[in-house]
C-alpha cells in the first residue's frame, strides 16, 4: 500500500510540474508579444545615417516594422530552457547602437561626435521581467494549490 500511495504522489508532482511548465511558457510568450508591441511603438523614427556629399541621403536606416520575436529551446547539460527575446530584423546591429550610443562615424571618418542613448528596448524589457516575476509568483500559488 505505501509503494502505491508513493507511486501516486510522484505522477501527481510530476502532472503539477507539466502543467506549471506549460502555463509559464504561455505567460512569457504572452509576455514576449506585449513587449513585442512596447518595442514597436516606442522605437527612435527612422534617420538618416549618412548623406552624400551633395546633402541627398545615402542610406537610411530604421528599425520601423522589424521587430520580431523569438523562442528557443536550449540545453545545458540535463536542464532544458528556453530563451525568450525580441529583436529586429531590418537592422539588427541598429538596436545594439541606438541602445547604447555611439561615436558618429561618417564617410569612413569619426566625426568626433557621439549619439546619446536611448534605453527604449531595455525599459520594455526591464517592465517584461516585472511581468514575467508576477506571473510566475502567481503560477508557484497555483502550483501549490493543486491548480
């Protein structure tokens, strides 16, 4: 009888840490797709790197449009995770500079001039985690409840 009642508490821990396992990747997925959004709508305008010696723009640059999101799953020896993030397509070394700043480099030259940073991506991440932190506080409740 105790080998049978041990049996059952293992599947119903092992259910419970499923179904939590579950219910926390859909919250950071939800989260993910939230911040996903505060990104896309605070991100700097597009601007004009470099203009040409007649004054016509040579390239602009923008992070309009590209943001997208990623999930993967990773390794490191037996524990599995996943790894949750956003970044943008169109110019993915754009966010890094934007971010934190940088020295103003044109026509090959360094101008001598820097850009201020803009933290855009890391108030957005830094309110995800806030979110993510509650929703995981709320599932561990659940957890031990039964839920």
């Amino acid at each position: 009888m105790n080998d049978t009642f041990s049996r059952a508490i293992t599947l119903e821990v092992a259910a419970r840490c499923e179904r939590f396992q579950k219910a926390a990747d859909k919250e950071a997925r939800r989260i993910m797709k939230e911040m996903q959004a505060e990104i896309a709508s605070t991100a700097p305008p597009p601007y004009t790197a470099v203009r040409k010696k007649d004054g016509t723009p040579f390239k602009t640059k923008h992070m309009a449009g590209g943001w997208k999101t990623s999930a993967k799953k990773r390794r490191a020896g037996m524990t599995s995770y996943t790894s949750y993030g956003v970044y943008n397509e169109n110019e993915p070394t754009l966010t890094h500079l934007v971010t934190l700043g940088h020295r103003v480099v044109a026509h090959g030259q360094d101008t001598g001039k820097r850009t201020a940073a803009d933290p855009f991506m890391d108030n957005a991440r830094d309110r995800a985690q806030e979110k993510l932190n509650e929703a995981v506080q709320r599932l561990l409740g659940e957890f031990g409840n039964g839920e």
